[in-house]
C-alpha cells in the first residue's frame, strides 16, 4: 500500500467522491469541507508539490480547476470560488501530492482552514452531483 492517500485514491484502493477525471487529472470532494462544494483537483501522476510537478501535469491541474470553478459557479452560485494550493507544511500542506483546492466562498463569510468537521457523505455526493452537471 502506498503512504501517500491521494494515489491510493487514483489507484481505487481508497474511496472518493469522484467529480471528475480524464487522463492526467482527477477531482473529488474535500472529505474535511471548509464550505459546501469544496472541491479538490489532483495530477494522476504523483508530485509532492510545486517544486515536483512536471509541466503537463501542472498545466493539467490548471485546465480542470478552471472547469470544475466553472461548474461550481454554475451549480452554487457562491459569491466566490477560491482556488488555493499549499507547499510544505510551513505553509499549511496535510496532504503531500499536489493539488488545488476550490473553495466556494460567500461574501462575508470568514476563513477558518482550521478546524473542520468531517463532511456527510450524503451531502458530498448530493453536492458533487450538482457540480457534474456543469461538465453536461
Ligand atoms: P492541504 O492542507 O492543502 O494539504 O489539504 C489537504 C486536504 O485534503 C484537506 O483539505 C483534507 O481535508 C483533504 N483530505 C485528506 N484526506 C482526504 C481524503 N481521503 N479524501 C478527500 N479529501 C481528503
Ligand atoms: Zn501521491
């Protein structure tokens, strides 16, 4: 078994809910929601951060991100989406493959990274539902 939890995931020895995925990329739903929707996007090939991703890897990330914020946007209609990436734990990294957060924002509404409660799986699949409908 490998240490890293997010290859497991795009090996399917680990569950996700699964938003979306193509060759290079897979997105799944934050498991730990800082808010309804948070999604994040992965490269397939693992890179611990931005120091390691390679180029079409990155670009890939990049492209997903785009359309999963349009989607997000499109199914929630937040006031904001805020697409964040962390590298190294002095910057506040948990998981070390890379990936990008998409975060539905509401105007007002404070950021707390930290601590959060475990999403209902209910409510992440219902809402990862939601956001598929965009890539219709
Ligand atoms: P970061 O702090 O940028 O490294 O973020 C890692 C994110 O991965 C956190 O928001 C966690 O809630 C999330 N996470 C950790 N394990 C899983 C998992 N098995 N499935 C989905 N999200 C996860
Ligand atoms: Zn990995």
């Amino acid at each position: 078994m490998s240490e890293c939890i997010f290859c497991e995931i795009v090996h399917g020895r680990a569950p996700c809910e699964k938003v979306y995925e193509d060759d290079l990329t897979l997105a799944f739903m934050d498991i730990f929601p800082v808010s309804p929707g948070h999604v994040l996007v992965i490269p397939k090939r693992h890179a611990r951060d931005i120091f390691e991703i390679d180029a079409a890897s990155l670009a890939a990330v990049s492209r997903t991100s785009q359309q999963l914020a349009l989607c997000i946007r499109k199914a929630l209609a937040p006031d904001g989406v805020m697409v964040m990436q962390l590298n190294g734990a002095a910057a506040g990294q948990t998981v070390f493959h890379y990936h990008t957060h998409l975060i539905p924002r509401a105007e007002g509404s404070s950021l707390a990274l930290q601590p959060r409660v475990p999403g209902q799986p209910g409510e992440l699949s219902a809402l990862a539902g939601r956001i598929r409908l965009g890539l219709e």
